[in-house]
C-alpha cells in the first residue's frame, strides 16, 4: 500500500499483478517501467534456467558447508543438476543486488525512495533482509513469482498456531520430547571443554550427548554461558555485532459490519510509508479471520498490524511509567493512521486492543532489546569454547529456550512455546519472565475496591527483601461504561487501576469477561501461577481454571466459614447483630465458598462500625493473615492441614435489596441500627419513604 501523498491516483497494487509495473511507471517514469520489466524477466528466465535452484530454495539460505551433504542425501538428481547446471548468476557468492543492479540504474528519487531503495525494501519485508545480503540463487524465485498472475500468498489453517503443533508432532514423531517453561539458567561445561547439558531455573540438570544448541539470541546466549571459559573471540564478535530493530505490534478485535462479508477484507497490506521502513521490514498489517473464522467469535475481526521500532527511544523507560504509556500511545496512533486506509470502520468498531513494544518482547520473550537478530544475518558465526564448545548460528532464530539430547539418548528440546495471538476478550503473551530467579509466581484475582485493598498488600509483601513470591499476574473484570445511559467510556475496575500504577505490565493483566473463555485459559495454563488468589472476584471458576495454579486457588473471604458464604457476608453480619465475626482463606472450589479451609482469625464487630470500613478492615487481614503463611503453601502444609466445611452449619449471605435497606420506624431501634447505610457504589444505601412521598437516604 502506497502512502496517498506519494501515489494520489495509482490505489493500491495487489501481490501477483502485472499492472505493478503501471505503478512502477506513475512513480518513477516509463524507463523505471522497462527495467522493471527487464529485472522480472531476467529472474523468470534463471528460475527456469536452474530448476534445481528453484527445488533447492530452502537450503541456499545455510551457511555451513554440511548442507551439501543434507541436499544430496535428501534430493540427490535435483542436487547433481543444480551442481552442474546453475547459471554463474547463480553462484553462492552471488548476492540479489548484483544481479539487481545488472538491469535497473538508480532512478530519480520520488520525494522519498528510487527503485533500488524500493527493491530493498521489497526484501526486507519478505525475508528480513537486504538485497545485498540475500543469495540471488533464493530470490530470483521469490522475485519471478511475486508479481505473476495468480500469484497468492498462503495463509495456515488454524493461524500460526497450527504450525507450532505441526512442528510439535515432528519432533515427537521422530522421538524428541519438548518441556515446556524450562527457562534455562546456564549451560553445563564438561570436563573437555565441550557442552555437556543445560541448568533449569528450578535447578534441574539435562544432559547433553552430543550439543546444546541455543537459540536465544546472540547477547541473551552470552549471558548463558560458562563463567571462565575461553570467550574472548566470540565476546569480540558479540560487541561488534548491532541488534537489529525490534517491533511494535497492534493486536485489535473489531465488530464486523453486517453489511461486509469477511471475505471482502484484505488478508495481507505492506505500507511503503517514509519514515516507518526499518531493518526488520515494512510496516503490515494482517487479517487471518478473513480466512479463517476458527480464530474468532462470530461476527468478530482480529487485526494485527506491526512495524520496525529502534531501540533507543524506549531505553531507561519503566513499564507503565506515563512515559512509557505516551510513546506507546503514539506508535499505535501511527499504526492506525496505516490500518484507516485499508479497513476505514475499523477504528470505530473497535471492541479490544493491546500493543505491544520493544520492551514487550524484551521483558516476555528474553530479546536483547528486543531484537530477533542481528543487522547483518549474512555473515554468522560459531562460539567456540576450548577450541570444542560450539553453539548454533547466532543469526538463526527458531524461538526459546534451549536444548540438547538427554542421557537416553533422546533428542530433547526445552524451551518455552510463546502463542502470541489476539484474543477473543483477553490476549496472551506466555511465559513470563521472572527476573528473580526462584520466586513463587501468585496471580491475583478481584475487582472493586476492597480487593485492591488485598492486592495492595500482596504487592507490599513481594517487595520486602527474602519474599518467596511476586505478584506476576492481576486478573479483574471488564471496566464499565459510566455516564448517563452507561454510554460513557468503561473505566477500569479499582484492581485494573492500582495494578497500572504498580507498573504491571499491560501483558500481564487480564480483564476477561468470563473466566471460562478459552483464550482467557490458555493465557493462563502459559503463564504457569504456582497461586491463585482471589478476593471479590465476582467471576465463577471453572474446573479448568482451578486445576492450573500449582498449589491451588486460595480465596480470603471476610467471615467465619461456614457461616455467612456469599456476596455479601458483612452487611448480612451486621444486620444480624453479631458480636465476633472474622476471615477465611479457604482452597477455592465450584461451589461457592465451600472449599477446605485453610485459615480463620476472629474479629469483633463494633457497635459504631459500619460496614464499608469493616470490610476494608477484614479484607486487609485477610491478606496479612496469608502473607505471614506463605511458606506453608509453597511446602504444600496448606492443603494438609486445610479442614473441610461443615455443611450443616452453612449460612448464606445474599446480595442486599433495595427493599431490604428501606428503614421502617415501627421496627426497634437496634434493628434500624443494623441496616448497613455505605458511601459504596457496591451495596444500597438506607433510605426512608418521607411525609412528603420523597425517599430521604440515610449515609450514617
């Protein structure tokens, strides 16, 4: 897609036309048009020429001189033609560029880019590159056949989470196994020098047979290694080497009009914009629901639009910070600018969105500045250790973790497997990494205020020096619209906002409308919580969700259970007149306040307490009370010693009715004592039907 100052009348130019060679012409004249012409039948005719280049096109991107032995092993007739007969263009010494600017001289430039600036860019975004670092023997291919008729670009069945499985059943097919959340912590050097296994987090060993074969990145895999080996070579290399850019991506879910069908929507846009065309490629934007419906809700779109993104001006900000939030306000606002020109409602039918930025990927996928590679992918290297020691390409990206072959002799990969997907009402980046090696990962779930009161001192607790926990995760429900009619903006849950000020990361909080939503589970099931803790949640936990923290779902409730389970279990309290009540945390289950109870502390109920403070009062030593008792989970006492509830002594404490707050002053004093009045939106206030039919409410 052209930006529509720089081409107002040529529109868009599809992949597989040959009236891109019209667009060549309006943009940099007719002998533009002609070399362009030229330069696709040069690579037509090579491509034909080498037919087992064309076969071979996977392998030409290796570097190491055992590739020759994997072509012949694998295609022996194809590999004996391509020997004999590729064209000297065709060389591997032979880069696109050459052959390029065989054909096509630099044209004036129209305002921004000529047409060798504009073939660069075409490599860049099709295969991360250059033209002077690309093989022509790759891209004659890929050049012949990107503007012929019928050309198409193909899109998985299932998303890019198909061919995660399919790379899975591979490995496990030819008796490889993959660990999932095995962050690697250093690798093993044995006694020869050589690789001799991997370090876990949690320090589990795997041994290695043969090698470990990182691919982390370049820096991350320095970070890895062996303190005191013979680095100095490859630490050279290291400094010498520049990241390239890192990304900003887009994820947006957007209400299909009723009047467009999906097939109707562009599934693949490149933007050639000034300014947003960086080493890692052009600014895209994607649609895989135009094609595929099995990867959202009915009537829903998922857009996902991204962009090169230097480093630099996101160094030294904080997550979260309003700094932070700024720069990621505005490189969203430019990405909208691209996607308002291919889809122009979507803006407007906007349901859900999330960005993510350099420190996104720095922060969750463990990138070196959130870089996927170095600039210069052409020109690899080999870390060597004792002259022995020898690691994978540091330009090859096949994405986290490490691995190696155990002690049976089995090919073993371990790693992380990251899905990065728009959700249907939440979005995940899996894996989160915890920068404090050996802490207990809690997720906190709840929403109004007197959960925040909860989380406030789980987050004070994880700061104190030897905690044995952080708080990786918050979970609320939706924000709500406010305003006359609910029409206004939603505002986030009490738990959404201190979670932001706390600098949660926007990846690592989760608003999902339901608890049940499988994108919401499977978010969850990749982060891995060894805890779950809830306080005035107001979502139902299924069996699914339950079953995936570690050492269970502790919910704090403030009352003596059995007694008084339900939503609201103080006012019901106070309106009884009780003396004593007190908290529980108790094991979650499907039944509503009924699981083992794992901890109780009594508290009193004074007679000019009402029940706002009194519930802020018990929520908070609720939480101290599982603060002092962590340790007891982690050890895994806490379901020990967890007792069951005594079903007949079980009480329910149901929401208030307006009725119910009504004070009616032919009842006793202590009675109308007992009605709990509250500043909170959470709960009804008193009122009082006046002499002049006005109702009158009472606040204290």
């Amino acid at each position: 897609m052209l930006p529509q100052e720089v081409l107002p009348t040529a529109g868009p130019a599809e992949i597989g036309s040959e009236l891109f060679a019209d667009v060549v012409a309006q943009l940099w004249g007719s002998a533009a048009k002609q070399e362009w012409l030229q330069l696709q039948q040069l690579c037509r005719e090579l491509a034909a020429a080498a037919a087992a280049a064309v076969a071979l096109h996977p392998v030409v991107v290796r570097y190491d001189p055992w590739v020759a032995l994997t072509a012949a092993a694998r295609h022996p007739l194809r590999f004996a033609k391509f020997i004999t007969s590729k064209p000297p263009l065709l060389a591997d010494n032979v880069m696109f560029s050459q052959l390029v600017g065989s054909v096509v001289r630099s044209q004036p430039r129209l305002q921004f880019i000529d047409v060798l600036q504009f073939i660069d860019v075409l490599c860049q975004g099709t295969c991360g590159a250059p033209a002077a670092a690309l093989p022509a023997a790759y891209m004659v291919r890929a050049f012949s056949q990107m503007y012929q008729p019928g050309t198409q670009l193909q899109w998985p069945q299932g998303g890019p989470l198909a061919i995660a499985d399919a790379l899975v059943r591979g490995l496990r097919k030819r008796g490889g196994r993959l660990l999932l959340n095995c962050h690697v912590q250093q690798v093993l050097q044995g006694p020869s020098g050589r690789a001799a296994g991997v370090v876990l987090r949690d320090g589990a060993v795997i041994r290695a047979k043969k090698a470990v074969v990182s691919n982390a990145s370049t820096w991350d895999t320095q970070k890895l290694l062996p303190k005191g080996a013979q680095l100095q070579q490859f630490e050279q290399q290291v400094a010498a080497t520049q990241p390239s850019d890192s990304f900003v991506h887009l994820h947006a879910v957007v209400d299909l009009p009723p009047d467009t069908h999906p097939s109707q929507l562009p599934v693949h846009s490149y933007f050639l914009s000034p300014g947003m065309v960086g080493d890692t490629g052009w600014p895209t934007l994607t649609i895989g629901t135009a094609v595929d419906d099995t990867l959202a809700p009915p009537g829903k779109q998922i857009l996902h639009a991204y962009m090169a993104e230097p480093y630099a001006p996101w160094s030294g900000l904080a997550r979260g910070s309003r700094q932070y939030q700024q720069l990621k306000q505005q490189r969203a606002e430019q990405l909208w600018s691209l996607i308002d020109q291919v889809v122009p409602w979507a803006r407007e039918r906007l349901d859900w969105q999330m960005v993510g930025t350099p420190l996104t990927h720095q922060h969750f996928r463990r990138r070196f500045m959130g870089a996927y590679g170095p600039k210069d992918v052409h020109n690899p290297f080999k870390i060597q250790i004792n002259s022995n020691y020898s690691s994978a390409r540091g330009a090859e990206e096949l994405g986290g973790g490490a691995g190696g072959a155990d002690q049976q002799q089995q090919q073993l990969i371990t790693g992380q497997c990251l899905r990065h997907q728009a959700r249907r009402a939440v979005a995940a980046h899996a894996a989160v990494d915890n920068a404090a090696a050996g802490k207990k990962r809690v997720m906190f779930m709840g929403t109004p205020e007197v959960a925040a009161i909860v989380l406030e001192e789980l987050l004070k607790a994880s700061q104190q020096e030897g905690c044995s926990f952080e708080v990786a995760a918050v979970v609320s429900q939706p924000g709500k619209p406010k305003g006359r009619g609910n029409k206004g903006l939603p505002t986030p849950s009490p738990v959404e906002q201190l979670a932001r000020q706390h600098n949660i990361p926007d990846d690592a909080i989760l608003c999902p409308k339901s608890a049940k939503e499988p994108a919401f589970l499977e978010a969850v099931t990749a982060m891995q919580p060894d805890l779950a803790v809830t306080a005035a949640y107001g979502n139902m936990l299924p069996t699914a969700f339950l079953n995936i923290p570690k050492h269970g779902v502790l919910n704090i409730h403030p009352s003596l259970l059995p007694q008084y389970r339900g939503a609201a279990p103080v006012q019901r309290a106070v309106q009884d007149g009780a003396a004593t009540t007190g908290v529980s945390v108790a094991f979650t289950v499907l039944k509503c306040d009924a699981g083992p109870i794992f901890l109780q502390e009594t508290a009193a109920v004074p007679e000019d307490e009402q029940a706002p403070e009194m519930l802020d009062r018990l929520f908070k030593q609720g939480a101290q009370l599982l603060v002092n008792n962590m340790e007891r989970v982690w050890s895994g006492e806490a379901k020990q010693v967890a007792s069951q509830q005594d079903e007949a002594q079980a009480t329910h404490a149901g929401k208030l009715t307006k009725e119910e707050s009504q004070l009616d002053f032919r009842q006793s004093a202590r009675v109308l004592h007992n009605k709990p009045p509250t500043k909170k939106a959470m709960e009804p206030k008193a009122f009082y039907n006046g002499l002049s039919g006005k109702q009158l409410f009472v606040s204290q």
